[in-house]
C-alpha cells in the first residue's frame, strides 16, 4: 500500500470517527455534536478557527457567514480565493462541534479547557495527517496552540513563526462583533499578516 493510500485510509477513518463523536456530550459538556471542517489530503495550507458558529453548525461548513466573508476578504488580499481554498485546502479547528450560546446571550460560548483537550487528539492527527506547510490559526483560542504563555494580539498578529518545519501566520477572529481588527493600528498588523501570508504561498505551494 502506498504512502499517500494509507494516509488517505487514516484520514478517512478520522473523520468516520469525528463524525460520530460524542465525547463533550459523555463529559457531560452541551455541544451539538456535528464535527464541522472540510478538505483532504493534499491541502498545503490549513485555517484552523475557534469552534463553529450557529450558521457554520447549521450549514455544516467552516466560517461559514460573516466571518468567513471577512477572513476570506482578508486572504483574497494574499492572493487567495475562496472557492479554490474551500476545494482544495483544509479548515478545522481547536474544537469542532458548536458549544451553544453563552450564559448571557450574548454570543456562543467558548468551548472549556476540558472540552479543548477533548477535542485536541483530533486537531493533533489532522494536522499530522495533512501535514500542511502553512498554518493560519485564527482567533486567540487557536493562535494560543502555537504561542505558549500569555501574549495578546498586538504581540502576534503581524509575525510568523516556524515550528516543526511549518509556517504559523497567526489571523485575528474576523467577527464582525470584534472591535480589534477594526482599530486603524490593528488592521495594519493584519496588513502584515496577509503579507506574509502571501509571501509564504510559494513555498507553500511546493
Ligand atoms: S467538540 Fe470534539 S471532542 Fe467534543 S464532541 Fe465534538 S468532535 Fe468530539
């Protein structure tokens, strides 16, 4: 069996095993348990968000409304299109079943520690699997994977680091609720971002 075929054999058996995961509800943690990501092997570049949103739940695809249109506008500006990164790329994230609205209401909760070392197995083997070249992690939660200790966004967003022969670009959450990219300061650090980013596709790409 070749390589590539028992790769695609351990990818599949994965997302068989995402599929019907219902880790969070056995813990006792209320999530909505569809496993929301897309793309397979040969993706060289892998978006990994927070947790799914209500529509990213309901339509059953990765930043699916606003958000996606904004962190989409941001990468069309490195040279990226949409439709060709959602059919030959790979989006997941640090968990991936929907946790539901916050206590107060006001927007979705964030997935819990626990709920986050649940989930990270399956983080961990997508990204060995795919073994993507660049890596946008997009949002604290996500960018915290890769930058140990507390740092805050000004910190990151605008650097990149190599890690296990990888490219990290960190991206802000592109939430349209979120006051942070939208400071004259910070939309020059995702300037920077989508620079590098593009600056990196080349290597990418091979
Ligand atoms: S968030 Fe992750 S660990 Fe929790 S039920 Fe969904 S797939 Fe399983």
């Amino acid at each position: 069996m070749s390589e590539t075929t028992n790769r695609g054999q351990q990818l599949a058996s994965l997302h068989a095993r995402l599929g019907g995961c219902r880790l969070c509800l056995e813990a006792g943690y209320q999530v909505y348990p569809r496993a929301i990501f897309s793309g397979g092997l040969g993706a060289r570049l892998m978006i990994i968000g927070q947790a799914p949103g209500i529509t990213e739940k309901e339509a059953g695809r990765p930043f699916n409304a606003g958000s996606g249109k904004r962190l989409f506008q941001w990468l069309s500006q490195a040279g990226i299109e949409e439709t060709w990164f959602r059919s030959t790329q790979y989006m997941t994230s640090v968990t991936k079943c929907y946790p539901g609205r916050s206590k107060s209401g006001s927007g979705d909760r964030l997935p819990t520690p626990a709920e986050q070392r649940l989930c990270r197995p399956y983080l961990e083997a997508e990204i060995a699997l795919i073994d993507p070249a660049l890596i946008i992690p997009v949002g604290r939660l996500a960018i915290g994977l890769f930058y140990a200790g507390q740092f805050t966004l000004e910190e990151v967003i605008g650097t990149e680091k190599q890690l296990d022969g990888r490219w990290i670009i960190p991206l802000p959450h592109p939430s349209g609720a979120s006051r942070w990219h939208q400071a004259e300061s910070n939309r020059l650090r995702v300037q920077q971002a989508v620079q590098r980013i593009q600056a990196k596709l080349h290597f990418a790409q091979n």
